[in-house]
C-alpha cells in the first residue's frame, strides 16, 4: 500500500514583500556566516600621485619650527639681559669715576706713606707737598680716571652692538640705551675731571713759601 506525503503549498513571494528577506538574513546570522566587512577609508594613506618623500620633509620642517622659534627667543631674551646688564654697569662705573673708590682711597695713603718715607730724612717744603700730597691726589685722580674709561668703553658696545650683532626682530629696549648713554655722560665728565686733577689744571699745588734768607 503506497502512502503519499502530503506536501505544504508554497505561497508566491509578492514582488516587494520584505518579510522574506528578513527571514533570510536571520537564516544567515543564525548559521555564523560572516558579513562582507564595510569599506574602510584609510585617512593616512598618501594620496594617488602624491609624493611619501615630499609629505615626509613637510612633517619634519613643521616639527622643527616651533623647537626653531624657542632656541631664537632664549638667544634673544639672553642678548636682552646680557646688553641691559652692561648698560647697568656703564652706570655704575660713570658714578664711580666721579664719587671714587676705595682702590684710589688705598692708592693715595700708599703714596702719602712713600713721600713721608722719602722725606723723613730732611727735605723742603716744596718737595714734602709733592711726595706727600701732591702724588696722592695724582693717584687717586688715576684711578678714577681708570674706572671713568672703562665705563666709556661698556657703554659705546652697548649703544654700537645691534649695528654689528645679528639683526633681530625686536629691537633694543629703549631703557637700555638711556641708561647707556646717562652711564657715558657721567663717565665722560668723571674721565674729564680725572686728567684736569692729575695734571693740576683745576686746583693746582700749593706753594712753599720762600724762605727768608
């Protein structure tokens, strides 16, 4: 006796229907079959055409520009300091060209002391005012001179420095040259009343009085 199965009648598939294509992608999940991964854009891929070299050396250049600005910035903002503190010292050693210093203090006693030495044995009047005051005023005018001079010299290679150092892109700060040029002004003066001292041109030596005979 022959059985029969009885087959389920398929029902047509309505064009647009999505009910079947839902169906088939839960079949395909559940069966573990992997989706085609989705294109990806790589953002650090080169370009067609372009250059890896030339986009290489354009990424170095920018590295080293900020490193660039920050050495030229320390190497400016030294020079600042180093050109201000000389304009400083300008000033200082005009003032003591003009009020003196304990060097020329130490000089002239060690002159005072060397023409008492020389004239203690017996010498005129004439010759006791030279050695003992005369070349201690001569002494202590050198000094100063000296410091007058060396203030002259900081302050013109402050004022002459940026016409022959590297040309920046900020310039000198305008205090620093005032305190230069008030540091030449007083150095000048102080170099001038030096030589006028040392040669007896502003208070000469006094005079022995002569001796009656």
């Amino acid at each position: 006796m022959n059985s029969t199965t009885p087959t389920t009648p398929t029902a047509p598939v309505a064009e647009g229907d999505t009910t079947t294509d839902t169906a088939t992608e839960k079949t395909v999940a559940d069966a573990g079959v992997p989706e085609a991964p989705a294109t990806r854009l790589d953002k650090t891929a080169p370009e067609p055409g372009a250059d890896p070299d030339q986009d290489q050396d354009l990424d170095e250049d920018q590295d080293l520009g900020p490193d660039q600005d920050l050495d030229e910035s320390d190497e400016e903002r030294s020079s600042a300091l180093a050109t201000g503190a000389a304009a400083v010292v300008t000033a200082g050693l005009g003032i003591v060209s003009l009020t003196g210093a304990w060097s020329g203090r130490v000089a002239a006693e060690r002159e005072t002391l060397t023409g008492q030495m020389k004239t203690s044995s017996g010498g005129s009047a004439a010759q006791q005012i030279s050695e003992i005051y005369g070349d201690a005023w001569h002494a202590t005018a050198l000094v100063n001179g000296l410091f007058g001079l060396l203030a002259l010299l900081v302050g013109v290679y402050v004022l002459v420095r940026p016409a022959f150092g590297t040309p920046s892109a900020h310039p000198q700060p305008g205090w620093i040259r005032a305190v230069a040029k008030g540091g030449l002004a007083l150095a000048g003066l102080g170099v001038l009343l030096a030589v006028c001292m040392y040669f007896d041109l502003i208070v000469p030596l006094p005079t022995a009085p002569a001796t009656a005979g």
